[in-house]
C-alpha cells in the first residue's frame, strides 16, 4: 500500500525510484517480461537504490540500462516522495519526471522488458499494470 506520509511502525528496507518519462502528453511504460516478479505487467523504468547510490544516480542508471539512454540529471524533476508497505517488506519510493521534447530514442533490453508504449495517463489506468502503479499515475497526473 502507497502512503504519502509515513506510517507507523515504517521499517524501510530499500529505496527505490523511478521515473515518468514523458513526450507529447504521454509517458513510457514498460512491459515486463513474464519470467520477471510481476511478469507481464506495465511499469514505468524504475528500481532500488543500490549502496552508495544517490536517489538521482539511481534513476539515472535505470533509464541507461532499461532505455538505453543517458538523462541529464538536471532535468529530472522529483514529483513525489512515497512510502509503501507490503506484508514482506517496507521500502521509500520516489517518484521523477522527465520531459522530452523531441522524442529520445528508446533501445530496451529484452530480457527484462518485452515492449514499450506512449500512452497517456486515462490510457494507462487501463492496461495490466504492475502493483500500485495505478496510485502513482492518479497521484501524478489527477
């Protein structure tokens, strides 16, 4: 579950991040491989903080390695900063954007990721997301 403050007896385990990336009043989603946790789902490029990562190196690095670009860190915008607790684990989830104005080229890896589509946030309510990204598009884009 998706907390904007933090609740009681919060225990963080990890960090994680991810981004929003946007064009044209769409955003990428990413479709998960079905091998992967979560497999077949939707999400936007995102993943822990790994040690002696800053919030911003992480997302950064996760763009680079599920889209195949380098972001200019100057232009990530944090939108929100979350808390999720799941019944195995705590993490802090922040939430970036990341305006375009010419579409970047986007290059995925396949073992991780099947496809990748611009929608817009309505469109993207639609589809087999990945868990809690539903309250993450409301809480961006409504």
């Amino acid at each position: 579950m998706l907390y904007l403050k933090k609740p009681e007896n919060f225990s963080p385990k990890f960090d994680v991040v991810s981004c929003f990336v946007e064009h044209g009043g769409r955003f990428l989603l990413l479709h998960r491989q079905d091998h992967k946790p979560q497999g077949n789902t939707w999400g936007v490029p995102g993943g822990k903080v790994e040690k002696g990562e800053t919030n911003i190196e992480a997302i950064i690095r996760e763009i680079r390695e599920e889209l195949g670009f380098h972001a200019d860190p100057k232009k990530m915008k944090l939108i929100k900063t979350t808390f999720v607790k799941y019944a195995e684990y705590d993490f802090v989830y922040e939430i970036y954007r990341l305006q375009f104005e010419t579409k970047p080229q986007i290059s995925i890896d396949i073992k991780d990721h099947k496809d990748f589509v611009w929608v817009r946030p309505a469109e993207a309510l639609k589809m087999n997301l990945i868990q809690d990204e539903d309250e993450c598009i409301k809480l961006c884009y409504f």
